[in-house]
C-alpha cells in the first residue's frame, strides 16, 4: 500500500466452470461443472483481518470511511497487505488467478456538511441513522452529531456510503456553549463548570486528545456565550447558526473586528437541527470544506485550516479562491503575491460578489443574470481578503450573506 491512498479497489478472476459440449453423442447437451473455487480475504500490516468474501465476491472496495459488506472500513496505512488466497476447491490441471489493484489516491476536492446537529439522544426527534439519511438526502457529504453534553463515539455511528459521520458533543452550559468534534470522549468529568477555570480545564483536555473546537451562536437570542472567550482555546468560530439573522450577523461582525486585529480565526457553520421546521433542515447552512478525503481528521483538519466556506443551503453557490497555490485559509508573503483569483458558480440574478478586507468592501460583481463568474482582486496592502456573497432572498427584503468564506491572508513580509 503506498502512502496517501484514500480506497483501494481489488478485483480477481479465474476459470471456475469448465463447459463441455456433448458433441459426439449429438444430445445437443452441454454440462457446466463447478472444477474451482478460490476464496479471498484480506489482512493489514499489523495483522488484522480486514475482512473475508469466501468465494462470493470477486470485486471489493476498501477505505477509511466505506467497505464493501464483509469487510470493514480500515485506516489505508502504508505497508505489506496481504490478500488471503483460500483454495477450496482446484482442479488437477491447476488454475491460475489474477488479481488486480487499483488505488484511489487522496485529492483535493469540495465537502459539503453540517457541524452541528442534533439527535433523540439529546433534543432532537430523530434517531442517528434516520437523521444522517436525511442529512443524505439533502446532498451532504458528512455530518457532526453533537447533542448536548452527550458524546457520542465514533464506532456507535452508522455507516453510510457517501456520508462521513464526524463524531462530537454540544457542550452545553447556561452561559455558552461549544461543540467538540472528532474525538469520543473530550473530557473525562462531568460537562459542568463553575467558573471560568474549570470551563478553561473542559476546553484544554479536549484539545489534548484532538478535538476541533468550534464556539457556538456567541450571540444567540437564548444562549448566547457569556463567558470570557478570549481565555479558552478555541479552533473555529460558528459565525453562521440556523437561518440567517440578527445574531448570526453580529457573530460576523465580532469575527470581522478579530480579523482586522490580526487574528487569524477560522469560520464554521451549522444547522443547530433539532426537528424540520420553517428554514430549519440539515445543510442549513452547509460548511463546504476544502480536504483531500472523506476521513473525518482530514474533513477537520481542513476546517482548523480555514479551507472552507459557509453557505446557506447544499445547494447554495460554489466558491473557489486561490491566490498561486495558496488556498482559502492559507497564508501568502505580501507584496510578493497579491492577487487573490476568484471563482464562483451558482449565482443568481441580483447577487453581489464582494470583497471584504479591514478597511473595505469591494463589490467583484452585480449578477445581471444566473450564472457563473470568474474574476481577481489585487491588494493594495497586506492584511486579509475574504469573499462575501449578498442575495436578496425575498422581494422587500434586505440582501442578506448567502455565502461567507474564510480569507486568504496576505502577510507584510
Ligand atoms: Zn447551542
Ligand atoms: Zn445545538
């Protein structure tokens, strides 16, 4: 196995029926006999059987996050793999098998999810499984479930093509609350705090065993996050909760003002799903993530980058920023690159491309029709550039962000 293959595909094949034509006798009468049976398994580095087919299948499908049934999804370390050869039934004369591998290698391709869900183990109404099937049915590529201050662990989760389940927990205090993500267990005492030390103590521990740590709805109507944030360590700000609104808004503009200090804090958003409800579904808003597999530390570590996007909806535009190699989260040397190129499809009539620096908002385009755009900004100064895009959702109404996305920050060097 070499390194950085994201699924394998091993297919074999061999004679297994001998046909014979009873010519002579002129019965018109062809016998098809069962002269060889070849079993397959397969075994990881360490020893470990992956799984095993008997003769059933002749074609199987291995990755981190997906197997075919009979085999078990399985972390694609680097190394000597062996596939199991079990020769159950061989005629005389010998056969000969061949087997051929084909390795998907990781790549760099768009994500969609949410970050924050939840299920009948907290508040929400529907099970694990009937949520990430809903998840599924509405175009995402992974989920987060994250019911309040109940961990769940990732061997629990149900398995689905297509969909990588993240696993996490709400935790969920009357004074803020803060969703940890891709570990089983952040913490090992109780979720309660009763002053800032002890909500300091939650957070570390988390950190330490690898949890991406998301603060939530810092301004929501209900549980708006009152402790001293800039005391706890924290991955990712969830500037988007639900529909759009007023709270969500001013988490932008708490974002915007650290961004202009020189922080470099990476966005992320969720549906908060509870129950399907007016504006409430899974994807709403959908967290499009840069990442070169579906593994949820590959998902994650995209997001911790800053290689994402927030959008309102799965269906809602699609962004691509570079400036040269540099990606959506990503750092450049400053006057050395400073053209940001921009990429967007999916817009509608009257949507607004803008760019957002510290000191500025630059509209990029007004759409006159649907369709797609491609275009570039040059920074005048170092700082950050992000791209912002404005629809109006219903007639009256003021335009409202239908996509936010991470900047691309260009360093005085
Ligand atoms: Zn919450
Ligand atoms: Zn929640």
């Amino acid at each position: 196995m070499p390194p950085d293959i994201e699924s394998f595909t091993l297919a074999y094949h061999y004679a297994r029926h001998r046909t014979t034509a009873d010519g002579d006798e002129g019965t018109g009468f062809t016998t098809r006999q069962e002269v060889n049976i070849i079993d397959l398994g397969l075994v990881a580095p360490d020893g470990v059987q992956v799984g095993a087919s008997g003769s059933s299948k002749t074609e199987i499908q291995v990755g981190k996050t997906f197997a075919t049934p009979g085999y078990r999804p399985f972390p694609l370390v680097p190394g000597e793999w062996r596939i199991l050869l079990g020769a159950y039934k061989v005629a005389p004369q010998g056969v000969t098998v061949v087997y051929e591998l084909t390795f998907s290698p990781k790549r760099m391709r768009l994500f969609k999810g949410d970050l924050h869900a939840h299920t009948l183990a907290s508040d929400g109404v529907l099970a694990v499984d009937e949520l990430a099937r809903h998840a599924l049915r509405h175009g995402l590529d992974f989920l987060a479930i994250t019911d309040h201050n109940q961990p769940v662990s990732a061997d629990s989760l149900p398995r689905l093509p297509g969909l990588t389940l993240i696993p996490g927990v709400e935790w969920t205090h009357y004074r803020g609350h803060a969703n940890f993500l891709g570990v089983d267990q952040p913490y090992d005492e109780p979720f309660f705090a009763n002053n800032l030390e002890e909500v300091r103590a939650r957070f570390a521990s988390a950190h330490r065993r690898g949890a991406l740590i998301s603060l939530n709805h810092p301004f929501d109507e209900q549980c708006p996050f009152l402790f001293d944030w800039s005391e706890l360590p924290f991955d990712c700000l969830e500037i988007w909760n639900g529909p759009m609104r007023e709270s969500n808004l001013r988490a932008v503009g708490l974002w915007q003002s650290l961004l202009s200090a020189g922080r470099k804090l990476p966005i992320c958003g969720g549906s908060d799903y509870h129950r399907s409800q007016l504006f409430l579904f899974p994807g709403g808003p959908t967290t499009c993530v840069y990442a070169p597999s579906a593994d949820p530390a590959d998902i994650l570590s995209g997001l911790r980058q800053g290689h994402a996007y927030v959008t309102f909806a799965p269906d809602g535009p699609v962004l691509e920023a570079t400036a040269e190699e540099a990606l959506l989260g990503d750092s450049v040397p400053f006057p050395g690159v400073r053209e940001m190129q921009v990429k967007v499809e999916g817009l509608l009539a009257g949507d607004i491309v803008q760019v957002v620096t510290g000191s500025s908002s630059t509209p990029l385009l007004q759409a006159d029709a649907s369709g797609s755009f491609q275009g570039q900004y040059v920074m005048e100064a170092p700082g950050f550039a992000r791209i912002e895009i404005l629809r109006q959702f219903i007639p009256g109404l003021p335009n409202l962000p239908a996509l936010i996305a991470n900047p691309i920050y260009f360093d005085a060097s």
